[in-house]
C-alpha cells in the first residue's frame, strides 16, 4: 500500500508543479502579448508620422513640381542637409 501512496504523492506534486509552470508560463505569454501590442502602437505611430512627414516634405521625382509647389523648399532642404552632411574643411569649431 505504500507504493500507492507514494505514487499519489508524486501525482499530486506533478499536479502542484503542473499549475505553477502553467501560471508562470502565463504570465510570461502575458507580458510578450503586452510588448507586442506596445511595439505593434509604436510602429502604427511610426508609420503614420513618416506618411505626414513624406507628405509634407516628401522628395518628389519632378524637380519642376517640386520648385512649383514651394519656392524655398529647396533652399531648406541644402540648409538642413548641410547641417546633418557638414564638410569638415568648412565648419568652424569655437
């Protein structure tokens, strides 16, 4: 009879053990589904500022449209690029 009593023992503490793996592996699902969900929002978000920012200064092929639709457009745009792309002969360090 011990053997029967033992093996019930084992099943229970599988049992125990069971529940405890199976709630810890719940959790674990729990907080990857949260961090999917999270990156899933910052890239909608991402994507969505690029569509405005394409929009609004998007690189057009025409360059004759590109000068039509704003004058200073191009002027901006060699100002901002010299900023990021600065010659190093040129810049001034103080």
């Amino acid at each position: 009879m011990s053997t029967v009593q033992e093996l019930q023992a084992q099943l229970d503490a599988l049992r125990v053990q069971h529940v405890s793996d199976i709630e810890t592996a719940q959790a674990a699902l729990s907080k990857l589904q949260e961090d999917l969900n999270n990156v899933q929002a910052d890239t909608d978000n991402l994507k969505q500022e690029e569509a405005e920012l394409n929009q609004q200064f998007g690189e057009s092929k025409d360059t004759t449209a590109s000068s039509q639709q704003s004058p200073y457009k191009d002027i901006v745009v060699q100002v901002l690029h010299g900023l990021v792309h600065c010659d190093e002969s040129k810049c001034s360090s103080s």
